[in-house]
C-alpha cells in the first residue's frame, strides 16, 4: 500500500452521520487508553540530558511505545492446515548443493538465476491488534520479504550444478522489527474505522513510516543491479549471489516516493519506466529512468483526482500505459467511517496512453468498462491503435472483506467455482466469480478515439501472474503465459492457489470444442501445463534459449508444492511441448512457501558462488560475470 503524509484535507459528507459516531468513539476511546499510559508515563526515568533535542525526541518516542504496549494487543491470526505453505520458514544461512533431480536440465538451458519474491510473515503479518479503538488486521498480501534463488552453473566437464538459497529483505522496518524481536507496526489498512486511523498515526509519530517496508512482491533488474520490491515504498538493491540486501534505491535522490512493482524497459533506448502511487497528493507520478539507472531523466504528475491502485505500468515503443480504474485509498473515506482502501464496482474506469515524456495534458484517456486489472500480458502498437493485453477482474480480492471481519467465510465464497449460464461473456459472470482475474483485450485507436473490448479466452478458468518473452516487452507478441487458479482448492482454504499453468496463442484461434449458444466466438487458443493432484505453484518465470529462432524457444520455469508430500519442486517446462511433462523436476531440501513473481536472470556466476558452497570449486569454471544480465517474465 502506498506510504502518505499526515497533511489530510477531509471532506465529508454531511449524509454519512458514521463519521460524528466514529469520532465520538475515537475520542472517548483516546481518553480511556491514556490512563494506562499516565502509569507508564511515572514509570519513565526523566533525566536532563546534554543533548536536548535528543532526549525529547528518545523520550516521545518512549512514550509512544509506552502508549502503544499499554493500549494495543496483538493477536495472533493463526493458519489452517489446508493453509500451510502460507507459512513462514527459516533463513538457511547458507545455501545447499540440489542434487536430487528428476530428468534432465537441456545442456542448452542458460546459465543463470531463478529467483523469486513473496511473503514470509514474521513480524506482525499474521496479527491483527485489539484496543480500545477496535481491531486492525494485516491484508493478505502482507508479509516482509523473501528471495528464494536457484542457481544453475555448468562446469567445465558440462554437468550441471544447481545450488538453492533463501534470505529475508532486510529493509530497515525490518531490521528494527528484528533487533526487538518483535512486531511493532500497527496493523493501518484493514479494520474499524477508529483503530486504523489511530495505528496510521502511531505509525508515523514512531517509525516516520504509515506501514513497514514489505519488500515482498517482486524482483527486477536495471543496468546490471538487482532489486526487491513492494509497491508501498522504496525499492532496495540485493546482491543476487548472496542475496544480501544493500539499501534502498531512490535514483541518487532524485525519487522520493513509493515505486511500482512491475516498473518496464523501454524498448530500443532500455529506460526503465517507473510509477509511483501515494495516499495524499500527487496522488500517481510517472518517472523515465536513464539506462545506466543513474539519473531520472523525466518526472511527470499525472494530476489524477484520486488514489488509484494501480499496481503496473505498461510500455510501448512510444507511450507509457496507466490503468486507472476504481480501486482506490482514500484517507477522507477512512475517516468518514469507511474502507481505506475500497473496489467500487460502479465506478469509473480508464486506460491512459502517455508519450514517454509526456505531463497530464499529453494524456489521452479512454473510458472502459470497470474492472479491476493488477497485471498485463504486454502493451504495444499496432497501427494507429494501442494494443494492451491483461488479467481483468470486475471485483477486487484487495483488500479482502468489509472491515476484515468473517475473512475465511469471504475468501472462500469468492473463490468458489459456479457455472455460469453464459460462458465465454466477458460481462454475464455471476456474482460469485467477479473477482475471477481472466486474459482480457483493450485495443484504443488514438486517431478516432475510439475502443474495442473482448474476452480472450472465455470464462473456464481464473489466471493470473502472466508472463511473457521478455524480450517482447512493447512490441508485438505471440504468446503469453500465465498460472491458473485452482478454484476448489482456494475456496477449501480461503487462500489463493495456483494448480497449473496456461499458454496463450494470441494469433490463433481456438478450434478445439464447439461454440455454445452463449459464447463468444473469436477466443484464441490456450494450452494448459497441470501439476497434478494437491500441487499448486507460484513466481512462473519465462526462460529464453539463447539464439531461439522463434518467441516461444525457450522454457517456462516455476516453483511448486505438494501439500501431500510437503514437498516443494522447481519445474522446467518446454514451451514448445507445454502440456507435455516437465523436462526437469529438482528436489528441494527445504520447504518453499507460496509467493508472488519470479524471474530469471541469464548470467556466468562469478566466483563468489564458490565461497557459498565450496565443494561447488572443482565444478565450476572461473569466469567473470557476464557484462550483460537481464532478468525475465519481470
């Protein structure tokens, strides 16, 4: 979630009486937990230091935490058993030799490193606090992060050495939480009205930040650095051989704001576009990165008049692309009683087309239909139009259910699979599968204005986290990837699990069955890669074969579970033969949770991997680091 200011003009509606109620409870509630804190407060050693801006500020900040130890409880939220590989692991400390692998790696696979990001709660992620303001909980997406790395090398004789490794982001938030071992963010998205806005405030008097850096989302590389990333701040630099995380990343200064997740090269000039979203305004800032990543060579407000939740950015050879559609945080919401952040299913929705260093008045916006998108297959021009292929949803999974209340009722009801009576519409889908995400086509002809809209694959399955060719990004593409929800299985645990993969042939046709009354014609082919029975996997990657002569030459890699076995497996799938059984199965030693995106990284590892497993030595050929690394399906 986006990080904010505490300036906040609130503006509410003289028909919403929630607001007066819920300040009278604020401050009645305020008045109560200070009696608590007065005690602490005598407890306090008071002394006069030479340095007095220091004690005032070490004091307050004694006071605060006092304040908070006395007034807030946090409770654990605890994970089912059908929600397991939710859970969080241990770090290594030092990564492991894998050699227990099914099949074979191709000797053409590229050198290089799988990685992958997401959520290992430790500090507060599987809380929710009680006061006397009420309660507060973590979102599901919540959770400081965890790299988990792969790393194929190929010795001189030709084998293949494959070595796994796993550390936590050490953002600051982290680090503090860790030194006290122990949560100490408020929990300040979800819940009563009252007890978020009390943790949004106690956040920034302690720690100058509304919510901890997760660093959990994804991983993506410009100019030869790596990079973790969540959305509500900062992004940090990470060494991808040790993982070692370095510090944050704010473009020598120039970038004072949260950064999107899935930021894009340009192509032909690999500038790296970035976006970044806030609570107050400027509520969405578009930044053009230089190649080298040492300066920002564009900055542009895009003057939106609300806080739009909007989670990637698109790229083509000349535009950049925003969707802004109605999912938004809004502070005066909050404050009248409402949801800080909130899906509103009537309201407006629209794509921005952006030359690359263009400002709001250069904009060109198409109104759509509503939808909720977080994720894009690609963005290019065909034409005059604009093509933008995505995942589109009409309700949003963010932030989960009114005020945090009965959540595995409400998950498992929205992931549960009803037929509908018109498969294949993009818009006659029953209530219960609104928040279905689905492979979905907008095309804007930004000559005559005009827009088309289509379903691309119809309504038999869910799929998310799409993938593509990186080298596509941009320009025309023929396929894309994407993992494909497992609807039982979710609804069974309230969590989101993915049961297998799907390719998409954009240019053909699908063949395969027989139109019903009430589908659409025109749906391109999709082929489907299955686990298998209680397997679901996470951060699927796209692999490129080096001087591949066709788009799809390559392999599709992912990480995957049996929750029968408490297994986990990395796969490698041949694009080319996608249904067909992975060409490779490796082992791991150790349990992998389920997270977000992955990527891979083609590259020579340098030395430094000999250091982590020595025995690797004899296995591995001295050379240096390749000059040029880039990371895809980022």
């Amino acid at each position: 979630m986006a990080s904010s200011r505490l300036a906040v003009p609130l503006h509410c509606s003289v028909q919403r009486p929630s607001f007066s109620r819920n300040f009278d409870h604020f401050k009645a509630s305020l008045s109560s937990a200070f009696k608590p804190l007065l005690r602490q407060i005598q407890q306090l050693p008071l002394r006069v230091e030479v340095d007095v801006s220091k004690a005032v500020k070490n004091t307050s900040v004694k006071l605060l935490d006092a304040f908070v130890d006395s007034v807030f409880e946090f409770v654990d939220q605890p994970l089912l058993p059908s929600q397991s590989n939710f859970a969080p692991v241990d770090e290594l400390k030092e990564a492991v030799r894998v050699t227990n692998i099914q099949g074979e790696i191709p000797d053409v696979f590229p050198e290089g490193v799988y990685i992958r990001n997401g959520p290992n709660p430790i500090f507060g992620a599987l809380t929710s606090t009680i006061s006397m303001f009420g309660r507060s909980n973590h979102i599901w997406v919540e959770g400081e992060g965890m790299l988990h790395a792969l790393y194929f090398s190929k010795g001189l004789d030709g084998s293949w050495a494959v070595v796994y490794n796993n550390r936590p982001v050490e953002t600051e938030t982290f680090k503090l939480e860790k030194q006290r071992n122990k949560p100490l963010f408020l929990p300040a998205i979800e819940g009563d009205s009252p007890a978020v806005l009390s943790a949004y405030l106690l956040n920034m008097l302690r720690f100058g930040k509304i919510n901890k850096q997760i660093s959990n989302t994804n991983v993506f590389e410009h100019a030869g650095e790596f990079y973790s990333i969540a959305e509500n701040h900062e992004p940090q630099e990470i060494n991808i051989v040790t993982l070692e995380t370095l510090h944050d990343w704010d473009v020598n200064g120039a970038w004072n704001r949260p950064f999107s997740s899935h930021p894009k090269k340009a192509p032909g000039t690999g500038e790296l576009v970035i976006m970044g979203i806030n609570a107050t305004k400027p509520f969405v800032e578009v930044g053009v990165i230089s190649a080298d990543g040492k300066k920002l060579l564009h900055r542009a407000d895009l003057k939106l008049n609300r806080c739009s939740l909007c989670h990637e950015i698109g790229v083509t050879e000349r535009y950049n692309v925003f969707m802004d559609h109605p999912l938004s945080i809004d502070l005066n919401r909050l404050v009248c009683g409402g949801q800080l952040v909130k899906y509103e299913k009537e309201g407006d929705a629209r794509i921005g087309i952006m030359p690359r260093y263009g400002d709001e008045d250069s904009i060109q916006w198409f109104k759509v239909k509503p939808n909720c998108t977080f994720h894009l297959f690609n963005c290019f021009e065909n034409g005059d139009e604009v093509v933008i292929w995505g995942c589109r949803a009409l309700d949003s999974l963010i932030p989960g259910p009114d005020q945090g209340k009965n959540k595995f009722d409400w998950f498992s009801e929205k992931f549960r699979s009803v037929k509908s009576t018109a498969e294949g519409s993009a818009d006659a889908v029953p209530e219960e599968q609104l928040v279905f995400p689905r492979p979905y086509e907008w095309r804007m002809n930004m000559r005559t204005g005009d827009i088309k809209e289509r379903n691309l694959a119809g309504t038999e399955f869910p799929m998310d986290f799409p993938l593509i060719n990186g080298d596509f990004t941009g320009v025309k593409n023929k396929y894309g990837y994407c993992q494909v929800r497992d609807c039982i299985a979710s609804s069974a645990s309230g969590m989101a699990k993915y049961g297998g993969l799907a390719k998409l042939y954009f240019e053909e046709q699908n063949t395969g069955f027989s139109l019903g009354e009430n589908q659409e014609k025109g749906l391109i082919k999709v082929e489907y890669h299955m686990f298998g029975k209680n397997t679901f996997g996470t951060g699927a990657a796209f692999v490129p074969k080096e001087g591949g002569a066709e788009e799809d030459d390559g392999w599709v890699i992912t990480f995957a579970h049996n929750e029968d076995t408490n297994i986990s497996q990395v796969l490698v799938i041949e694009a080319k033969n996608f249904s067909s059984e992975p060409v490779a199965k490796i082992t791991l030693p150790f349990r992998v949770p389920y997270g977000f995106h992955g990527a891979f990284a083609p590259m020579q590892l340098p030395n430094e991997t000999m250091r982590i497993v020595p025995s690797l030595n004899p296995k591995i050929s001295e050379r240096p680091l390749a000059s040029a690394v880039r990371p895809q399906g980022v």
